[in-house]
C-alpha cells in the first residue's frame, strides 16, 4: 500500500539580529537567540544589511533575516 504524503506546515518570522563584529555574527547571533523559543528552524534568508555608524565608524553590524521552521502537529 503506497504510503499517504504527510503535508508539513512551516512559519516565516522576520528579526533583525546585531553584532559589534560583522554581518555574518548578526546573523548568527539572529538564529542564535530565535533558537532559544523556536523549535525545528530549518533555514534563513539574509534580506538586508545595514549598520549603526557614528564618527565615521562602524559600531554595530545589524541583518534583518527571515527564518523558517516547521510548526509542530498536535496528535
């Protein structure tokens, strides 16, 4: 008997994580902290990157993500 197809549902949130360091660390640090409440993140999407800049410099690396991660079935 063919197996029956199990359809999953996934969710989408969007957060701006930050960093003294890079880009890259911003986002790290972004899915870092969604992990802490967020169960089954499976992917992210880096959508924009911008930065705080004061006397010319560079003082805080910041990247808007988008992370995806399957919403759970209740039985």
């Amino acid at each position: 008997m063919a197996e029956l197809f199990n359809p999953t549902l996934a969710k989408v949130i969007e957060v701006i994580g930050s960093s003294s360091i890079s880009w890259e660390d911003a986002a790290n640090n972004a899915v870092k902290q969604a992990a802490e409440t967020l169960r089954n993140i499976k992917g992210v999407w880096l959508k924009e990157c911008t930065a705080k800049v004061e006397n010319g410099k560079i003082v805080e690396y910041r990247a808007n993500v988008k992370i995806s991660f399957i919403l759970e079935k209740e039985d």
